[in-house]
C-alpha cells in the first residue's frame, strides 16, 4: 500500500524527491492511510496525522488530514467526498476529538467547509525590523542541525502555555529537524548561562525569510534571535507568523472539524458552567452527532428526541465555528 500511495503523491504533488521519501519515512503508516482502490491500483489517499491539542484545559487527540488526493483522471466524481466520510468514521471510532487540515488552494476553503470544516486557525504576520543594537556577549547563539532533547522540551513548555494549539511529540520534532534540513530551514537557540531562553525556527521562502516560530524570555533575547537569523540568511525581507494579534495583519490558514460532538461539548461545558443553551445539531458526514443538545451548570445532555424550546439549529461547521472561533486556535510547523 506504501508505494502505491507515493506514487499517487508523486502524480498529483509538486514536492521534491527527498520531501516525499522523508514524508513515507517518518511520517506514513498504513495504519492512519485511508485509501480508495480500483481493481488493484489506490485511486484517492489521504493520511490521519496524530496531534494532541489543548482545548479547554485538557489534551485532546486531534487527525490532521495529510495528502489528500484523487487521481487526476477520476477527479470531479465524489471519491474524496466519501474518502472523507471514511476517515471521520474511522476518527470517531480511534477516539478523536477533532480533525484539523491546511487547504492547499484558497478555494478548498469553500469544499472543506462542505465537509464540515470552519476557518477557525488564524496567523497574524509581522514584518520585522531589525535592531540596530548588537546583541550581547553574553547570550550564545546555536545553529540547531539534530534532534537535542533540551531543545524539544523548551519547544513543548513554549507550545503548552498556549490554551488552544496543536502541539508537537517529539516524534514530531524529529520530523520538523529532518524536514529543516531539506528545506533551506533553519533552527537556532539562544542560552545565557548555559539555558536555553529562545528557540526561532525558520524557512526561506519567495526572497523572504519566514519565521514560523520565534519565542523568548526577554527583549534581549528576540532580539538577538532576530539578529543571528538576519546574519545567516540572505533574504531581505524577514517575516514572522504569531498567534492572532488585532493590532496586525490576520491570515485565515487552517480549518477544523469537530468528530465527537458529545466529547467536545462536554469538556466545553465544564469549562463554561455558567453556560445555558438548546441547539440541534447536524452533521451530514457522522450521523452519530446528529441531535438535541443542552448544556446548563457545566454539563451537556443529549437526545435524539427533540427536546422543547430548541430554535438554534446548527451543523456541525457553525458549531466548530462557536466552540473554536473565541479561543483563538492556533497550530504551526505542520509541514504544510
């Protein structure tokens, strides 16, 4: 199944030779593959890449949709529509709570949203100016080139702190080292007596330099990040992606999926007790979400019957849109 799949990959992607054997390296399993065949031959795939992600003070498990394709000859006839509806079933039955994904295109945002998606993961984007300051001695700059177990711990507490994000293994991290390494990427931490207390990473992308990450404990800190990123690279124009900032410029990027309705809506009501509403919900992909719901004094009640006094009725889009929308999800380095 492994090679046919890559070579349904290499059919209807761009990506360089060494991404694709990294990608069916480290990242592919048959195990979270779903797959379409014709006779003996995969004509739609699509991979269920495991993330954990903070949401309302717990980790719940997330499927992040990867190389979703359909052979260019049998395009326009529903396959991934129901390769989609298979991985949900499949996402439910393994216990997830939500599925997340990229559009490749600006108009996968309105097919996506079809399936039960919202555009819920913004970025806002940041030129940056250098300071003109040198940074100072004192501070140690490092080039990062393989998996340091000190440098994935840092990452993780960073990423955690954040109350609605996808977050990295270090299973993970090991794929983002190897994917920097073929991708003009670079990683760089700053110490000061012997800690680490900044961690950028970085791309080289259309003559700009893209920050994808960048965190610090002081001023001095990021801006000797910044510094040593401008030393070493020969963009000149630098640009960083940071969680949504209004005072910037905002990006939609990512969409999400709730799978288990009961699940999410249960730890939303714990969260929010003082919370009352009655809604129906549907959801045209996973029947089984389909029904009554009422939250009140931290707990969420479901029936099938219908339940008096309902006049909201959602689908599972404009409820993943309500629940995500306010807590400002936020996901990064999904090798997208």
């Amino acid at each position: 199944m492994r090679e046919k799949v890559k070579a349904l990959w290499k059919l209807c992607f761009n990506d360089s030779a060494a991404f694709i054997d990294m990608y069916f390296q480290l990242r592919y399993t048959d195990e979270i593959n779903v797959a379409i065949q014709k006779d003996t031959e995969v004509i739609s795939a699509l991979q269920m890449l495991p993330y954990p992600m903070t949401f309302c003070g717990h980790t719940v498990q997330t499927s992040y949709i990867s190389g979703a394709c359909t052979h260019p000859d049998l395009r326009g006839k529903g396959t991934m529509r129901e390769l989609l509806r298979r991985a949900f079933d499949r996402m439910f039955q393994n216990g997830i709570s939500f599925s997340t994904l990229i559009p490749a295109e600006p108009w996968l945002f309105n097919y996506y949203a079809q399936m039960g998606y919202a555009p819920v993961f913004q970025h806002s984007v940041e030129e940056i100016t250098l300071p003109s300051n040198i940074p100072s001695s004192e501070i140690k700059m490092n080039s990062i080139s393989d998996y340091q177990e000190e440098v994935y711990q840092y990452l993780n507490k960073k990423l955690s702190e954040r109350s609605c994000c996808i977050q990295h293994t270090s299973d993970d991290f090991r794929v983002i080292m190897t994917d920097l390494g073929i991708s003009d990427g670079i990683l760089v931490i700053a110490k000061k007596e012997n800690v680490i207390n900044g961690l950028a990473i970085a791309y080289n992308a259309n003559e700009s330099l893209i920050i994808n990450e960048l965190f610090a404990e002081t001023d001095d800190i990021e801006n000797s990040l910044l510094y040593y990123l401008k030393q070493h690279s020969v963009c000149n124009q630098i640009i960083r992606l940071l969680p949504l900032n209004y005072e910037q410029s905002q990006q939609s990027f990512g969409m999400a999926r709730i799978i288990n309705a009961k699940e999410v809506l249960q730890l939303y009501a714990t969260t929010f007790p003082e919370l009352n509403m009655k809604f129906e919900l549907t959801d045209n992909q996973l029947s089984i979400n389909n029904g009554y719901y009422h939250i009140q004094k931290g707990e969420c009640e479901f029936s099938t019957e219908q339940l008096p006094e309902v006049s909201i009725r959602m689908s599972i889009s404009d409820l993943t849109n309500k629940l995500l929308q306010p807590l400002h999800p936020y996901m990064s380095l999904m090798l997208n």
